[in-house]
C-alpha cells in the first residue's frame, strides 16, 4: 500500500507507474480515510470558510485518484483496467450517494450560509455554498432513512447499469471495421488518415485499408471522403451499432432508474410529473429501440 502511487499523487498523476492492481486498494483506502476526516472536521470545526476548504482539500485527494482510474480505464480498456474499474465504481458511488446525504456536512453549510461571516464573503464563495445547499436537498437529503436507502440502492444501480451500457458500446464500436482494397473509393481523404489506414491494414494482418470507428480514423472518412455510400454506411453505422454488442436490456432498467429516481425529486426539481416521463419513454422505446436492427459488421 506505502508504493501506490495513487496515494501519492500531489498534482499531475504518474501514470506510468498506476497499475489496474492499484485502483481498488486507493479507493477503498481514499473513501474510509474521508470519511473520518469528514466526520472530525464537522465535530470540532466551526462553520467558517476555513472549513469548507478543508473539506474540499479531501474530496480532492479522492478526485485526484479517481480521475486517473477513470481516464485509463476509457483510454485502455483492457479487461485489467475494466475489471479494476468494475471494482471500484460500486465503492465510489456508495460514498457519492452516502456523502450527498449527509446530515451533518448539510447542517455545516446551512451554519455557514446563516453565518456572520457569509456576508463578508465574495459572490462566487457564497454561489459555492448555495449549490452545496441546493446539491445536497436534490439529493434527498431530508428525505426518511428509509427513502434515503432506497435511494442510495437506485443509484448504485444507476451507476453499475452505466458503466455496462458503456463497455458494450465501446466492445460494439470496437467490432465494426470497413475493409478497403481499392483506393479510389477513398477519394478526398487526406493522406495523413490513408496512411492511419494502411497502418490499421498492416496491424491486422491484411493489405489495403482499414477503417475503424475510433475518433481519428472515423472523423477524416466521414469529413472528407467524395464517396458518399462510405460516409453514409460509417453514419449509420454510429447510429444503429449491431448485435450481439449493443443490446437494448441495459437501457431499460436504465430509463426506470432515472424516472424511480426523479419521482424522489418531483415536484422539487422537475415541472414534469415523472408518470408523463415515464409514458413518454415508453411510446420512444416501442418505436425506436424495440426495431431490429440491421447487421451493419463489415
């Protein structure tokens, strides 16, 4: 634990030296250590400015690690870096939802806006405060114990359903690719991308051109190629992934979730009763997500 570099991290990330084997243990380590920290501050601190920077100091020192975790898991994807992920997101989503409705941090910020001193701060510390506030009654924070369990339960399974959905449109947009053996039909394409393609064909074994639905290879065909069937196959193709990848189970405990959730919200947040979301979800999903799709894999 003393060398992972996730505990260490002071500005910049080291990246290099940030294994999958090191998100788990930071996170569960980062989260207890806020916790305490938190709970200290609130009983020997007084409601002053002073204080909310320090508990912004440890929320940081978690953000500085989770950000990282993040970034190489969307950027490497690996079935380690997945994993890890997988790992440490139900961690940092009970810590969200707990903190969020945290009774006493709430109370802090009520004493601190009802404070002598709130007056003397500027516009932007005092808008701080006031989103603390609005945050934390959003987030349920008055609601019964009961309800607030409820809640915490809805948004973990919020943020697992999310991360899967994810993770199979990356594995559906990693599938698809456009072989290519004649170079006229990659007409007004810059040679910086051709020679991206050639480079894809030689990694996979294959003479030509490969086109794949990755940002640098995807944007130049769509921007740039003359052949107008190519740009409206890779469109489509971003529009309407193919099976077996990119199924339509996880968007609808997905779509429940998020009405479930804004019901605890509502009249609160939303001018919509969430019933009339929820039917307008409902007549969307049926003339939408429920069509076949076409097999689009090259």
């Amino acid at each position: 634990m003393m060398n992972n570099p996730l505990l260490t991290i002071e500005q910049f990330p080291d990246y290099a030296q940030i294994k999958p084997e090191h998100a788990k243990p930071a996170i569960e380590t980062l989260c207890e250590n806020a916790k305490k920290e938190i709970e200290q501050l609130l009983s020997t601190a007084p409601a002053t400015w002073a204080t909310y920077e320090k508990i912004e100091a440890i929320g940081d020192k978690l953000s500085k690690a989770w950000s990282p975790i993040s970034h190489l898991h969307s950027v490497m994807n690996s079935d380690d870096w997945r994993a890890a992920y997988a790992d440490c997101q139900p961690i940092i989503a009970q810590y969200s939802a707990v903190m969020s409705q945290h009774t006493g941090l709430y109370h802090f910020y009520c004493q601190l806006r009802d404070s002598a001193e709130y007056k003397q701060l500027n516009s932007a510390q005092q808008k701080l405060i006031n989103d603390e506030i609005r945050d934390f009654k959003l987030s349920g924070v008055n609601l019964s114990e009961a309800k607030k369990a409820q809640y915490q339960k809805l948004m973990q399974s919020a943020s697992e359903l999310y991360t899967t959905f994810s993770n199979n449109v990356l594995d559906a947009t990693q599938a698809f690719h456009l072989h290519i053996t004649d170079a006229a039909e990659l007409a007004g394409i810059p040679e910086s991308a051709l020679a991206l393609y050639r480079q894809l064909a030689e990694q996979n074994g294959v003479e030509g051109y490969w086109i794949t639905l990755d940002f640098p290879s995807y944007v130049p065909a769509l921007t740039y190629a003359d052949n107008r069937s190519l740009r409206e196959k890779l469109y489509h193709t971003t529009r309407r992934l193919s099976p077996p990848f990119f199924r339509c189970a996880k968007i609808s405990p997905l779509c429940w979730v998020s009405i479930t959730t804004a019901s605890y919200h509502w009249p609160t947040r939303w001018p919509t009763p969430p019933t009339k979301s929820f039917n307008f979800w409902t007549i969307w999903w049926k003339s939408h997500a429920l069509r076949p799709s076409a097999n689009i894999h090259s």
